[in-house]
C-alpha cells in the first residue's frame, strides 16, 4: 500500500548521481557524469525498453565509454542502472537465436569478454551499486567492478542453467573466484536467485545499503574504507584439480538428479568447466567461452530459449488496457476455490471466500498460512496476506467485487444456481467467472441475462505451482471480458492460454489420451514404474501412472468421460478395475492409495522392473500430438506456439523438447501420421490420425513450391 | 448554509448537554468476534487480530468504500508492544488508506463505549460524517512483566564493563527476582484503593447485602439468556466467526455454559476474598479476548451512501465516584441520562449493564431503590425505584460472554440495539462500572 504523496516522492528517492552530463548524450544506453571527488557515474538505461538488458549495442557503448575513461582515468566509476525493475536481467537472448555456428557465436563472446575483461582491469576504483533485479549478463558486468554496494531488495543470481546455458561473460570464473566456488558452483548449477542478505552473506556483495546512503557508501568504497569482501579459504583449498575432483562428484550426482545429463548438458559443462580450470582465471575465461558457444547450440538450449519467448508471449498477453482487478470474489472454497482464493491474496489482491461450509473456507485460510511458510514469507509479509483473504461466510464479496469467480461442484444446476444470485447483486463491470474443467460455457451461459460476461478461467492443481490459466472463451463473450480476464491472470503472476470451450479445453483434451493409454499398459501387465520411467526419461516429470494418482483418479475418469461422451475421436473404456478404485476411495494421492501407494506424499515404486517394449513411448507421446493437432485444427488454440506454451506450463511437458507441436514439426507431420497409422493397424483406431497432419503436409508443401 | 439549515428542520433535533440543537448521529451496524475465554495462554489473536477479523466483514457487508470513513477510533486497554497504537494498526490492515486519521482511546473498562461517544460527539458537532468505532481486548495476550529489581539487575549486567563487573553482578543474581508477574493482574488491582476488582464487588456485596445464592442466580440466568440468544439465532448478525490463520474457525462465545446451576456455582470457593467472601469465578465476568467495532454516521453520510441505520443516539453520559465503589458508577451516568430525558427507568425498553461481577449488577438495582443512597448520590429521599429485572441484560452479559475490558463498552451498545429492534422496542441504555472509579452510559432509539 502506497499513498499518492509516498508515491510522488518516491521517485526522489533513487541516487541518481550527479545530474550534470558530462557530454552531450552520444550514447543511446548508458549516461555519463561527473561527480565529486573525482567519481564518475555511469548510469545504465537501455532505450525504449523498461529493463536493461546486455546487448551487442550496450558493450560496443561500454566499451567507447571505457576507452574514454581509460584516456582520462577518475578516481573511481560508479555504474548503475535507473531503470525501477533492477540493475540489469541479463544478456539480450533475443541475440541468440540469431547466432546460426559455434563459430559465429564464440567470436561474438570472445568479443564481449574484451569489453568485461577491460572493465575488470580499469586502472581506477569500480563500483557497481545493485537494485532490483541483477541477474546473468548483468551480475557478470558487477563481477566485473571492484566493488558492488546492494540496496535492499536486490535479486542475484545466474539463471542461465535454465535456459540450458551455463554463465558466459566470464561469471563462471569470476564467481568461483569471489566466493567460496562450492557456493559459487550451488548458484549457477540450480540458478536460484538469492536475495541481498544472503548476496552479502556469500560475499557476492561487499555492503548493503539503503538508497539513501548509496552515496556515501560509493565515496567509502572509491576512498578504500570499505573492506571487499573476501574470498574463503575453501577457495585457497580447492585450487588443486584433485581437491576440486573430490567435490565434483558429489555435484554431478545432485545436477543428475534435478536434471538428467543426456537432456540437460549445461550443469555437465559447468561442472567441467571448474574441475578442469577453476582458479587459473584466464584459463576459465577462455574455457567458458567455447563451452557457452557450444551449449547454445544444442537442442536443449534452443528449445529452452524457445520456451523462455512462449512464456514473455504469453505474459504479453496479459498487458492490456483493461481495468485491473482490485477485489476478487470466489464461491466455492473446495480444493481449488480454496487455492485460487489463497494464491490471489497471495500476489496482493483484496479476497473474499464464500462457501455454504464455513469450516472449508476457515481450512483455505490454513492453506494460505501453509503457503506464506513455504515461501518464507515474513511474519509481517504474512499476516498482509492473510489480511486480505476475508472469509464471507454472508456472501457479501459478490457485490464489490471486480470479478466473481465461481469455483462450486461440477454440477450444472449448481453453478447456475450461483450465476442467478451473482448476476442479480454484481457490479455492472464486473467479470463472472468459471473454474469448470468439464462443462461447456454454452450451457452455463445459457440463463444469463448478460451472457456476454461469463468466462472461463480454468486454473491447475496445485495453484501455487502451476503457472498456467486457460482463459476459455465462448460465442457469445464480450471481448472486453476476455481481455480483462486474461490482464487478471497476468496481475496473479500466471500465463494465461486463450482458448474456447471444447471439451476439456486443451490441456485435458490432449493430456487425457496419454493417461488413458498408460491405464490400457497397466490393463495389458505393463508395470507403472516401467510405464512412468519410460515416460520420464523421454523428459516428463513425471510418468503418467503417478500423474494419474496425483491428479485423483476420480478427477482423470470423470474428465475421461466426458471427453468419450462429447468428442467424436474413439477412446477405449475405462478399465473396471479403475471404476472400482473410485468406487472404493482410492483416489490417488490424495487419500494415500490408488495405482501406487503413497507415503508422506511420495509414491512407493518398484526400482527393478522388467523393461519397457519399444513402442511405449511412441504409445504414450502420439496420441496426446495427436489431440494437440486435433485442438490446432478445431482452433481450440491459435497457435502451435500458444499449445506448446499451454501444455509445458500447464503439465509441465518436457520443456527441453519445446513442447509436443515443437517435438511434432522435429519429426515432420508425414511421419508421424505414419507412426500413428501403424500403432492403430496394431492396437486400434484410437490412434488413427487427425486430419490435421494430412492438411499440414501439403500446406507446407504448397508453401514450399 | 440555508441548506444545511433546511436539513435541520427536516429531521428530529437531537439536543446536547447545553440544549443547543445539533446534528442527529446513526448507528448504521455493527459486529464483533465471539468472544474466546483465556485459557492460560496467549490465544490465537492479538488486540488488533480481532479488530480485522470482525471489522474486515463490516466493512464488507455495509459495502461504503473503505477510504470514505472520516476516522477510526478503537478503545483498547492491554496494549501490545508491537500494536502501539492499535486504532491505526487496525486502520491500515483494515484496507482503510494511509490516509485515514486513527485514535485508540483508555478509560479501562469502559473504552469501547469511549470511542463511541467520542464519534457521536465529531459527528454530532460536524467535525465528521462517517467513523469506524470500536473496542478490542486480548486479555490473553497481557504481557508478563519482570519486578523492577529484576529491571535494575539487567540494566547494571548490561553496563558492566569489566570480567570484574560481570562477576560481581552474577553473584548479586537471585532468581527469585525474575519470577513474572502477570501484568492482568497489575491492571486488575486498584492503585489508589488498594483493592483488586473482585474485592470491590465484595465491600457492594457487603454494602447492599447481596447474598453469595442471589449472586449465583443471577450467574446462572446469564448463562442460560446467552445460550438461548445463541440457539435462538440471535446473534447470527451480530457475531462473526473468526478464523485463526492455523484454520481454527471460532463460531460461538466460548464460555458460556448452558448447563451451569445454582448448585454447581455453589460448590465454587470465593477468589478474591477466601473462605469468607461471595465473589466467585463463577458469578464474576470471565476473563476473554474478543473485539467490537460499530459504524456512525451522520444524516448527510446516510444519504449519500444510501445506508439503512438500525439507531440513533440520543444521550450520553460519564461519571465518577470512589474507586472502592467503582461497581456502583452505572447507577451514576444512567440516572444523569434518565434526568435529562425526564424519563424513569422504567420508561426505558431495555438495559444493559455490563456484568463486571453478578454482586455488582445487583448492587446497581438495590441501590437505584435505597433512599439512603439516593440521597447521598441525588440529595433526594425518593429513590428512582426498581429496574424489572426483564428490562436488564435480556440476553445475558459478562458473566456468561466475558468482559474483555476495552470491548464490553462497544458489546452492549451494538447488542442493545439489535436486541431492541429484535422485539420492537424503542429506547436503551446502556452503561458499565470502570475499574478506577467511573461510569460511562449512552441512551438509544431504534430505528
């Protein structure tokens, strides 16, 4: 909460440096001014964007800059950003898609290695002051400088290995040299952010300081009272190749096990990068260099960087000019109302939570207390967010509300029941919302007055941890609703999947299939571990067994149902086994037994177990691009990338593939239309192939002749 | 100003203490927590925990935006270190704006009421329209409090400044310095009479001859009017539950016992005044954490947000006497309020007297009824009379409830005026005996 007159002056507060130019502007992204004492400022702010990002344009400036200050050394430089989103995100990524070699990309490092090498070699005192957000790219320009002053909420961090990259403008060998290299190491083989605290901590800052006394801690550092931070004696200690071999082996086990080596090469390379020149500084720099370049060449960071696009495009979505939502409502505190209910007060919206059982919505606050601990929330962080969770046991949110959002039983007499009371007492403005996963917006709309307000906005389970919304449109929407909706899931941290409402939407259409067959291997005597190692090693986070029992058994037959029941595409018949599991209570994970047992949340699984035939892959994968294809086809979703984006943040899909229509177009429509033709010559015409491949093939070949 | 004038005459004037006219004030709603009993330990909430958990939904319910308030004011005794200055505290976790003025008012146990009359008198003299006014209490949460010699031995251990020093100031270290006090306790004892509040009870006890079985009856009737008024639904507006962040969801007043009688209450020995005394835990108020806020509103803020009042204030009143007598105070302000309306008690529907101690209330009506009394208090012979006791406390009070100090004030406004338009009534008063020597009552109509 901030008043308008903070407001006002809050933009005083940043130390901006003197504000005298030294020249006349000749650089688009960097300012240069002169201060007292002989300090320089350099104030970093990329132009026409609102973060500063590393590109070639910024070196080549940096690089004039430095010439300059190298003719005419100061006492000391400061270099900061004035962007309020942080220091500075990284390198330009945009950049490196369009490096086509090895070759091409590590000339264009070994160039930008010059201009930080230089930096790192000024003859004069370098400080970099950090705000906000300094991570890859930008902490490696910190690295660079002698001393790096933080202001309180900063984030640090190198998130490279994410986009299956490791560091690659010498932060491999500056940050092992700094800090304790197994810290160092920890940092950019998970690319976990860490907060000033524990930046300075670590010793990756040397003060941490607030806004207004970023001055005098600058004129302290130039004048040499601030003491660097040092680096520990673990450092001293591992400079042998043998010493740091013992540690290496130890890592390669922990990488291996978040992320497999023969999908993720990039915690591999690092980890070699350091085994074999940690400590000889130019050695790594060098190393790095062509590590990188290759790294970015793989699959896996293409695709990685891929998947980063789809996600700025789906969060593009959400930046439109619609009103934002100040007040949600929610009816209904179940599993997901609940959650939904928690995860908006969470990201600062005012809550309210109805439900005719007062004990459910007094449970959602427990879950929102759960979460606040989970995330290490503050106690004060906590108690605001908890704070703006009210439960209504009187309903009475409805009518202040931005958007009423209802979240009650899959039943259609239900909901309906709702939307009359909610339509009669809302705000004219105001959204209705759905979190149906299974009944379709033409009939929910059907006895509205104003049906051009009722969206769908399908959230995923667990809501914290899932970033995906399907934002699932009908005939009869006002556009305006969509929008605003699509703008609300932005304003909750979540990707919104513009989609319409056939049945399952998309990602239970296309998930379904997948689980559905892995339930007919179970049928045949395939064992669940077989079936889900399978899928895991192909990328998944899970195999679909253990999916099954995460999501409830109840839930995946009663949406397997609906899809046989509503589509026209043949989807073998529940197992019985399976109905009788439901029947009996076994639902999964959630009431610790279904298709395996679980203990303290984990599933209890067989670790010897026969090996997969070798078409269970292919069993599992195809029909779910199928169903895809299919969904792209019926302009369920508009775009391949869209699908892709959807299915990765809303299952989790291996995302080094790039998601199954990225997977599809690497195999080629025609091939697979025959690998699906062939699995339904053998096991039946659930597999026969969708239109879809046919029509892409010669679309593709019409475009091509 | 010929508009405000016109308004003026439109509406029923109300009149001050000096019979000038001024504007009418509202009571538009209200709500509290339930009420939870200590139970030995700091409870889920802290004073302005429950303020939130029952002001939130008020808020929400009469739906005028949170920033159009005027101020908030909030009685509160047992302030906690890290809520200073509670009405503020409370404003901004309220969602209320960084720009809402915010006051916490002390007057022990007649706070709640406190910030009630204050807001009727901004509002009633035009300084404000719209005022959240309140009460909170966590008695639970009274700090435990080191004996001063327990401070000094810190302060000198923290100044040493020598190995020396430190030795010396360990040895002087005797344990029995650090045993906590319980700071309730302090609060609850009389600084200038010497006397704790039960003890007060027992000298009116003594004075109007209240006996230990009219004292335990009168206990039991509180019991079963408050276990009726919940059953009945009566309280479903007025009582909001609250949810602890662990999900307990509090519904209920949880220290109310239906099956509580005359015979059980017997068995109970006196507290403060053992063996001999009559003043038990049974017949006294319980000791309880719980918050009460009400919404006031003048004629102009009624308009303009289209709001449906359930009141009007008409008078109100403070008054002081010997702290060893504080119990008596209501007899006080009441009979001030009743002489300026030219009313008997009798003419007024309904009463609440805030249960400190059974022997307390019952001291109140004796004494409206003692010649002797009434001449001391009144300087006339002819005594105001008997209150019926089927005017008084009609759905029970502190005894079955509890009196979470700076709250009950608030409580037995907002409960008088659904209880009088629950039955159709029109006038009420309420008014409570505060530790210390004083009294503070407020008389009003429904709507």
């Amino acid at each position: 909460m901030t008043g308008h007159i903070l407001q006002a002056l809050s933009a005083r507060e940043m130390e901006r440096g003197p504000s005298q130019q030294t020249d006349s502007p000749q650089w688009k992204h960097w300012k240069l001014a002169e201060g007292e004492q002989g300090i320089v400022w350099l104030t970093f702010d990329k132009q026409d964007t609102s973060a500063n990002v590393v590109s070639t344009e910024v070196l080549e400036e940096l690089e004039a800059i430095l010439e300059k200050l190298h003719l005419q050394p100061p006492k000391g430089l400061v270099i900061r950003s004035t962007k309020a989103s942080g220091f500075c995100l990284g390198a330009d990524i945009g950049e490196f898609r369009k490096l086509e070699s090895r070759d091409e990309a590590a000339e264009k490092l070994a160039r930008a290695h010059e201009v930080v090498n230089r930096l790192d070699n000024a003859s004069y005192t370098t400080v970099a002051v950090i705000h906000g957000a300094c991570l890859g790219g930008g902490l490696e320009l910190a690295l660079a400088c002698n001393y790096r002053i933080a202001v309180p909420g900063a984030k640090l961090g190198f998130p490279e290995v994410k986009l299956g990259l490791h560091p690659g403008l010498g932060g491999t060998a500056r940050l092992t040299r700094l800090i304790d290299p197994m810290e160092a190491m920890t940092l950019m083989l998970t690319g976990k952010t860490v907060p000033h605290q524990k930046a300075e901590k670590l010793g990756m800052v040397d003060q941490v300081v607030e806004e207004r006394h970023v001055a005098s801690a600058v004129a302290a550092a130039v004048a040499g009272d601030i003491d660097p931070a040092g680096h520990g004696l673990r450092g001293r200690v591992l400079s042998t190749r043998p010493a740091r071999q013992l540690e290496t082996r130890q890592m390669r086990s922990k990488a291996a096990e978040k992320a497999p080596p023969e999908h993720y090469p990039a915690p591999e390379a690092l980890i070699r990068l350091w085994e074999e020149h940690g400590g000889d500084d130019e050695a790594m720099l060098r190393a790095e260099v062509d590590s990188f370049a290759e790294l970015l060449m793989t699959d896996t960071s293409r695709n990685l960087v891929r998947v980063f696009f789809l996600q700025e495009t789906m969060k593009g979505l959400t930046r439109t000019e619609a009103e934002p939502v100040n007040h949600i409502h929610v009816v209904g505190a179940g599993e997901m109302g609940a959650d939904i209910a928690g995860w908006c007060a969470y990201n600062g919206l005012s809550v309210t939570l109805f439900d005719m059982e007062p004990e459910k919505v007094a449970a959602a606050v427990a879950k929102l207390a759960d979460l606040c601990n989970r995330k290490h929330r503050t106690p004060a962080q906590r108690r605001d967010i908890l704070d703006r969770l009210t439960p209504d046991f009187g309903n009475h949110g409805i009518e202040h509300a931005d958007l009423v959002l209802e979240a009650v039983p899959e039943k259609v007499e239900i909901k309906q029941k709702v939307y009359e009371e909610a339509e009669a007492r809302m705000k004219d403005s105001a959204i209705l919302a759905t979190n149906t996963s299974s009944i379709p917006l033409e009939t929910l709309r059907d006895k509205l007055k104003d049906p051009g307000r009722l969206v769908g906005l399908h959230f995923f389970n667990p809501v914290a941890m899932m970033p995906l919304v399907e934002v699932v449109s009908h005939d009869k929407v006002k556009q305006a609703i969509v929008k605003r909706a699509m703008a609300f899931t932005g304003q909750i941290d979540r990707l919104p999947a513009p989609v319409t409402t056939a049945p399952g939407f998309l990602v239970n259409r296309v998930l379904t299939p997948y689980l559905v067959e892995a339930m007919v291997m179970l049928d045949e005597g395939i064992a669940a571990e077989t079936i889900d190692r399978e899928a895991e090693k192909f990328g998944m986070p899970v195999g679909p067994v253990e999916l099954a029992d995460q999501v409830g058994l109840d839930i995946c037959l009663s949406v397997a149902n609906m899809l046989r029941d509503r589509l026209d595409t043949p989807m073998p018949p529940p197992p019985a086994w399976l109905e009788e599991k439901v029947e009996n209570g076994d639902l999964g994970k959630k009431t610790g037994k279904g298709l395996y047992h679980w203990k303290k949340g984990k599933a209890e699984k067989e670790s010897k177990v026969a090996d997969a035939p070798d078409d269970t892959i292919d069993r599992l994968l195809l029909p779910m691009l199928n169903a895809c294809r299919a969904c792209l086809r019926e302009q369920v979703i508009e775009s391949e990338d869209l699908a892709d984006g959807a299915m990765i943040f809303g299952t989790g899909f291996a995302p080094f593939r790039g998601g199954p229509m990225a997977y599809a177009r690497k195999w080629g429509s025609a091939d697979i239309r025959q690998a699906l033709e062939a699995l339904a010559n053998r096991y039946g015409d659930r597999f026969g192939p969708d239109p879809g491949w046919a029509e892409d093939e010669s679309g593709r070949s019409s475009e091509q002749s | 100003m010929t508009a405000t004038k016109e308004k003026e005459s439109s509406t029923p004037k109300a009149t001050n203490k000096r019979g000038t006219s001024a504007r009418r004030v509202y009571l538009v709603d209200g709500a509290r927590t339930p009420f939870l009993k200590a139970r030995g330990r700091p409870g889920p909430f802290s004073p302005v925990d429950l303020a939130v958990q029952c002001g939130r939904p008020l808020l929400m319910r009469q739906g005028i935006p949170a920033d159009a308030y005027d101020q908030v004011i909030l009685g509160c005794v047992n302030v906690i270190p890290t809520e200073m200055n509670p009405a503020r505290v409370a404003a901004l976790r309220l969602g209320m704006g960084e720009a809402m003025p915010a006051f916490t008012v002390q007057i022990n146990c007649g706070s709640g009421m406190q910030s009630l009359d204050t807001a009727y008198k901004y509002i009633r003299e035009g300084g404000s329209d719209l005022i959240l006014a309140g009460g909170t209490e966590a008695l639970s949460h009274a700090p435990m409090v080191l004996s001063r010699d327990a401070v000094e031995w810190l302060a000198d251990f923290n100044s040493a400044s020598s190995p020396g020093d430190y030795a010396r100031q360990v040895t002087g270290f005797s344990p029995g310095d650090f045993k906590p006090e319980i700071s309730l306790e302090q609060g609850l004892t009389d600084p200038i009479a010497g006397l704790s509040m039960g003890q007060t009870a027992e000298v009116l006890a003594q004075q109007f001859n209240i006996s230990r079985k009219a004292a335990d009856e009168y206990a039991v009737s509180s019991h079963q009017r408050l276990a009726r008024a919940a059953d009945e639904g009566w309280l479903d507006d007025e009582v909001i539950p609250a949810v602890a962040p662990d999900g307990t969801l509090y519904k209920y007043d949880d220290g109310v016992r239906p099956d509580s009688s005359v015979e059980k209450l017997a068995g109970l020995k006196p507290v403060f005044e053992p063996p001999h005394g009559k003043v038990t835990a049974g017949n006294s108020s319980q000791v309880t954490d719980g918050a009460s806020w009400m919404i006031l509103a003048s004629e102009e803020a009624v308009k303009k947000y289209g709001l449906e009042p359930k009141a009007v204030i008409v008078d109100s009143e403070w008054s002081a006497l010997d702290p060893k007598i504080m119990g008596l105070g209501p007899v006080l302000s009441a009979s001030a309020i009743l002489r300026r309306q030219g009313s008997g008690l009798n003419d007024i529907d309904l009463w609440e007297i805030n249960e400190a101690f059974a022997a307390q209330v019952l001291a109140c009506l004796e004494a409206w009824d003692d010649p002797e009394f009434s001449r001391a208090a009144f300087g006339t012979d002819k005594p105001l009379g008997r209150l019926d006791p089927e005017r008084l406390n009609v759905d029970g009070g502190a005894v079955a409830i509890g009196h979470p100090v700076g709250t009950s004030g608030n409580r037995i406004v907002l409960h008088l005026m659904n209880a009088l338009r629950r039955k159709g009534l029109k006038q009420g008063i309420a008014t409570e005996c505060i530790g210390g020597g004083q009294s503070g009552a407020m008389m009003i109509e429904a709507l």
